[in-house]
C-alpha cells in the first residue's frame, strides 16, 4: 500500500488538479448559467418564464452520464451527418473530450444554479426592491446594484455544495477518456492489479479534496456574510 | 451649517438659503400660479374588493410640510406611495412639479407611462420607509451613494461631498464605515433620510417613520425631520407622532375610508376638531 502510494502519488495528482480544473471551469459556466437562468424564472415575462422553466426541468432530468455522452459521442457526428457548416463549426470543438466534459457538466449544474440562484433572489425582501425603486433605480439597475449582489451572498453556500458535487461528479468524464483523477486510478488498476488500493487512494483524495473545499467555502462566506455583528 | 444646502427652497422667508445652495438642479418648472409641488386630483385605488382611496384631493406648497394623520386602514400609505407610484393609482391624476406621474395623455386618454419616465419622476421624489430598508450589503456611505451615482450619475467627487454633508446633518458622520445592521434603528433610520436627501429631493415623503421605532430612538429622527422642515424642504409626513404633526406640519389631512376629510392648518386641527370623529381620534391618541 504504502509502496503503492509513493509509485503513485504524483500521477494521482495531476488527476486530481485536472480534475479539479474541470470543476472549477464547469462551475464558472454553470455559475453563468444560473445566473441568466435565474432571470429567466423571475422575469416578468411567461414565455422567458417558461423557456428558463423548460431548461431546469430537462437538464435536471438527464443523469450527467447520459448528457456527456450526447454531448461527447452525439453532438459533433449528429452535425458531420447532418453536413451544415454552420453547426459542424459550432459542435465540432466537443470532439475534445475536456471540452465536451465542461460543457456537459456546466449544463447539467447551470440547472440547479438557476434554481439555487433563484430562490436565493427570491429570500431577498421586497422592500429592497421599493427602496431601491423609490431612488428611480430601473428594474435592471436594481437587479445589478441590489437584488444580484445580495442574493449571491445567500446562493454562495449552496453554490459551495453544487461545486463539490461537480467535484465528485468530474469522474465521469474517465468514461471519454479525459485522463482525471478517477482515470488514473483505473490505469494504476490494471497496472498493478491492485484494485482497492488503486481506488480507496482515489477516494482518500476526493475526501482531501472536498474538506479543503468546505473550509474554504465557510470562509469565504462568513467573509461575505450579509451579517455584520 | 453645511446644512441649507439639503433643500431647495422657494419659499419666501427661504429665498436667501435657495440662492445660497442654488444647486444646479434647481430650476424646475412650476405647476402653474399656485406652485404646487404635488398635486393629487380625485385619485382613487382599488386593491381587489378593497377601495383604498377615493376622491382624494391635495395640493402641498413649495417648503410646505403636510402631515396626513387617521386611523389604521384609511390609505394614508397608499396615499403616499401613490405619489411616487409604487402603488399605481387608478383613477384621478397625480402632479410632481406640474407633471403626471405614472401616465401620460394620449389623444385626451390616459396611458401608463413608460417605467422610464415614471424613474425620472422617482428620483426627484425622496421616500423614507417605516422599516428603513437600507442596502444591508453596503455602508453607511455606500447607501448614500447608490443614487447619485447609479441613477444621477454624478461625479464621484461631488456625490461624495454631498454625503458627507448630509451625513453630518443627520449626526452620523462617525458611522460611514458601518452597515446597516450594525446601527440602532434610530440611526438607520436617519441613515434612510440622509439616502433620500442625497437625491436632492423637491419633496420628501416620509411614512410612519417612527412606528418601528423604540420609544427611546423615536426623538432623534422626529428631530432630523423638524431641521428639515425648517430648512424649507417640501415634506409630506404620514403619522402617529400628533405632537409632530402639531408643532412642525404647516398643515395636518385627516383621513379616514381611504379620503380625506379634513384638511386644514396644523394648529385649528388640534385646538379646534372639526368633527366629534376627530375629537375622539385625537383624544385616543394622546392618550397612548
């Protein structure tokens, strides 16, 4: 075991910081994504309504594994068939399999940023909105002054445990084949036939990884605490 | 004082503090003769089955302060917020220095203004809340800057004079750096006021300021408000404070079922009621 660390640790490590490099990249998009999204559900229009609505319901539907693989196997040959130009260009770049795997990931987590987004806009009082209305702020410069950076106060937490669960959910891209921390485990697997060591180490650093993970998000939010006692 | 330059006056006994302030934005247009600041004519509301306002007439003067008393439930709120139209009113017409708020005409019909339009409006009208409502991201001077920065796009330099200015009016100039929930009621809410004057307000609408107030916290702000009527700035003041409304409203309306009955200089209000209805109003409330 313990011979087995020391062969292994470093290669365990790349995985891991390319596993964590997808996170953080899916969760900037999904943190993006959340955000429209969330707009989307409280506007005041029904069919932008109904479109952000639609979103959440779909892509909180479809398990991550079955997204990556449309978006990895099915997107850029759907397009090469297809023989549009336009979309070849468009979907071709998710032949990279990192690539694909951010996007699969930040579109399955942008849903349930939108509705973390949303509900955390939804806690903030409405009297905000009249103050803030009653200085002739429109709806947008309110959104952007006051209602956003608030509710971002309040969605930090729940968007900390999003991103672990991204965090954990990155080994699936081992099944395309990007080379992440679950991946290198399964290659010192079938080097070694060590199996459960191979992967008990995988789960020590995901564990390692997702406590540094909490710490720092409990930091940043007492930081950003909309409690100033 | 740095103080008289909060208020833009055009009142008589004012004119000398007007032209020492003479802020840019002074000059605008005034509603005909009578020069009233707000005007409302025969504005009604309904929420649902509900009639909160009917047939209400009023009409407050230039550095005039008006206080509207009654009891609970007779639309003094929906009054005032009609005026900045947080609560569309639907029916009547409302005057902000001469122009409509909330609609404009149309081929002799009335059509709901562009929200545009009505923050043009809004940002001309201060508003100060029962519960403060200030930004609680932000500081004390944050606050203050929010609207003239984001909405007057003043420069930076000059929305940060004019706080600090206002914030020594108010006395809370050792509390830039705080937020709000680090402040006693008392001082959010002179913070609130202080926020509101930063706009430059022509007139300042304050609703049941002091009610979520403890009893000990209710002076400080009440003197706040009586500094600035002095000033000469335009107040319109709903009320539970009689003795306020007594010694520093020029006027009191009194309202009761969502109209208002009587409207008549502050000091006749008080030594002589009008109606046995208002003789026992503020019997009941002097002695709570």
């Amino acid at each position: 075991m313990l011979q087995f660390a020391r062969d292994y640790l470093p290669f365990y490590t790349i995985g891991a910081v390319v596993g964590m490099g997808l996170t953080l990249t899916s969760m900037l998009g999904s943190v993006a994504i959340g955000l429209v999204g969330a707009l989307g559900r409280v506007s005041e229009r029904p069919a932008v309504r109904t479109l952000a609505s639609g979103y959440v319901a779909i892509f909180r539907g479809v398990p991550p594994l079955v997204l990556l693989y449309v978006v990895y196997f099915g997107l850029p040959s759907w397009a090469h068939d297809l023989g549009i130009r336009f979309l070849m260009d468009l979907l071709s770049p998710l032949n990279n399999r990192i690539l694909a795997a951010v996007v699969a990931f930040a579109l399955n987590s942008g849903a349930y940023s939108t509705e973390i987004i949303r509900a955390s806009i939804q806690s903030i009082p409405p009297e905000q909105t009249e103050a803030a209305r009653s200085l002739g702020m429109s709806y947008w410069l309110t959104m952007r002054r006051v209602i956003i950076p608030q509710s971002l106060r309040v969605a930090f937490a729940p968007l900390g445990n999003e991103f672990i669960t991204v965090l954990k959910g990155t080994s699936l891209a081992s099944v395309i084949g990007v080379t992440e921390l679950m991946r290198d485990a399964q290659l010192a697997a079938a080097a070694t036939f060590q199996n459960l060591v191979a992967y008990s180490l995988a789960a020590i650093f995901y564990v390692v990884m997702v406590i540094i993970l909490q710490q720092m998000v409990s930091m940043v939010e007492k930081r950003f605490s909309l409690h100033h006692a | 004082m740095p103080n008289e330059s909060f208020v833009r006056s055009g009142r008589e006994e004012n004119a000398d503090r007007a032209v020492l302030s003479a802020p840019a934005l002074s000059t605008t247009p005034s509603q005909g003769a009578h020069g009233a600041v707000v005007e409302l004519i025969d504005v009604g509301k309904v929420f649902g089955a509900t009639t909160a306002l009917s047939h209400v007439n009023l009409k407050v003067a230039r550095g005039e302060t008006v206080a509207i008393v009654g009891p609970s439930g007779s639309g003094k709120t929906t009054l005032l917020r009609c005026i900045n139209f947080l609560v569309p009113y639907d029916s009547g017409r409302v005057y902000v220095n001469g122009q409509l708020v909330g609609y404009r005409e149309e081929r002799g019909r009335l059509v709901r203004d562009s929200e545009h339009n009505v923050n043009q409006v809004r940002k001309r009208i201060g508003m100060v809340f029962q519960r403060f409502n200030l930004f609680r991201h932000r500081t004390v001077l944050g606050n203050l800057l929010e609207g003239p920065l984001y909405v007057l796009r003043v420069p930076k330099r000059e929305a940060l004079t004019r706080a600090y200015e206002v914030l020594n009016m108010v006395g809370l100039a050792d509390k830039v750096t705080a937020y709000p929930d680090q402040l006693s009621g008392g001082q959010q809410q002179r913070v609130a006021i202080a926020r509101a004057l930063c706009m430059q307000p022509e007139v300042m609408l304050f609703d049941e300021v002091t009610s979520a107030l403890d009893p000990e916290l209710v002076g400080e702000v009440l003197a706040v408000m009586r500094r600035l009527a002095q000033q000469g700035m335009t107040m319109i003041v709903v009320t539970h404070e009689m003795s306020f409304a007594r010694d520093v409203a020029d006027r009191v309306a009194f309202m009761e079922g969502g109209t208002i009955v009587v409207d008549q200089g502050a000091r006749e209000f008080f030594t002589r009621p009008q109606t046995p209805r208002i003789e026992s109003f503020l019997r009941r409330m002097s002695l709570a």
